[in-house]
C-alpha cells in the first residue's frame, strides 16, 4: 500500500480541494525526488482537515529527472503514442520512460534501458494496457481502478545453469508477464509540511495486486 501526497494546484473551498491538469509534468521540467533512508513519519488518518508534519524528513538521495519531448529517446520509435520521455540524471545507464500526457491523465507507455536486479541491459518493455500515474481533475473521494501489463522476452543466459539443466530442454529465452490490477482511492485532504515549505494536498492510498 502506497500513500500518496499530491500538492495542491487549485483550492476553491476551504473543504474542497482539487488538483488540476496544470500539475501535470511538461517539456522543460526537471522532476526532482528526495529520499530519505531512515524516515520518522506518521501517516495520519482517513478523512478531512488532516494535518502531515513531515519537516523532519532529510534527503540522503536527491534523484532527477529531465522531462524532455519522447522522440529524444533512443528507442522512441517503440513508443509511437508517447510524447514525454522522462530520463534520470546522472546516472548510467539507466531507464528511458515514455509517457503520453493528456488532458485527463498520464500513462506510462513503457521504458527501455537495465532491468532492475541486472536481468538484462537492453530490455524495450511496453506496457498494454498502459498505466495511469496521474489523473485530472482529482477530489476527495475519488475512486478508480487501474489494470495493466507487461511482457518481457528475456534472453535464457540471466537463468543459472543449475536450473536450467533440470528442465526437458534447453530454452533460448524467457517470457516474463506482469499484470497489475490497482485501485485508487483519495481518502483525505489538509496541509503538509516538509522541510522547504507546507502545502495543501490530497492524500490518495493505492492498493495494488501485481
């Protein structure tokens, strides 16, 4: 289960917080994620005028993320409806992911680059159906349910031999499917406060069966 903080772009009433389109990431922006290796947090609880003291949180690791045009990417002609291509920074050899931003949502089409876990260092992965990340216009109380898939060729040498030599025949590759089956559910509003700033948001808990 994932708790989301999603920052407030539009607030009309005191009580109705909405998130709009304009939050959604652009050409030109660069996303930057901080993380923090031993956090000391509280969750909250469900419902309205929550207040989330998350000042104390440090950044051990600050990743980033470059939102350029998809075409950009080197395997851009394997997503031809994507038109975002987020690529990380600083980092080698790392995953290219192409995204398709709308009016209402932005879809992960799918990535190339390394697999996590070293299982390969080239994979192209498409997703179908693809996954939604974000969604607009969102509400307290919003519900939605999100399915997607991936399949994966994968070259048989990432197998040890110890486990391939008990099967019948030797394969030459591995097909790997994932489905994710995940609902969405915005169950609180109030402030947040990090370290630079506070801010009113929409809490939304995901829960997903992958």
């Amino acid at each position: 289960i994932t708790l989301l903080m999603v920052v407030l772009l539009n607030k009309s009433l005191t009580a109705q917080i909405t998130i709009t389109n304009a939050s959604f990431p652009a050409v030109g922006d660069t996303l930057n994620e901080a993380v923090d290796n031993s956090p000391a947090i509280n969750n909250g609880a469900a419902g309205g005028n929550q207040v989330w003291d998350f000042s104390g949180l440090k950044a051990n690791l600050i990743r980033k993320n470059a939102v350029r045009p998809a075409f950009e990417g080197t395997s851009a002609a394997s997503f031809p409806s994507a038109n975002l291509l987020f690529k990380q920074l600083g980092a080698g050899n790392s995953q290219q992911q192409y995204m398709k931003s709308s009016t209402s949502k932005v879809e992960y089409i799918g990535y190339n680059g390394s697999l996590q876990g070293g299982l390969g260092s080239n994979i192209i992965a498409v997703f179908n159906p693809t996954e939604i990340m974000r969604r607009a216009p969102l509400k307290f109380f919003d519900n939605n349910v999100t399915n997607s898939s991936l399949n994966l060729t994968l070259p048989a040498t990432i197998i040890p031999d110890t486990i391939l030599s008990g099967l019948p025949i030797k394969p030459d590759s591995i097909r790997v499917k994932f489905e994710s089956n995940r609902v969405d559910l915005v169950d609180s509003w109030g402030k947040m406060n990090i370290p630079n700033g506070s801010f009113d948001v929409l809490r939304e808990k995901r829960t997903n069966f992958t």
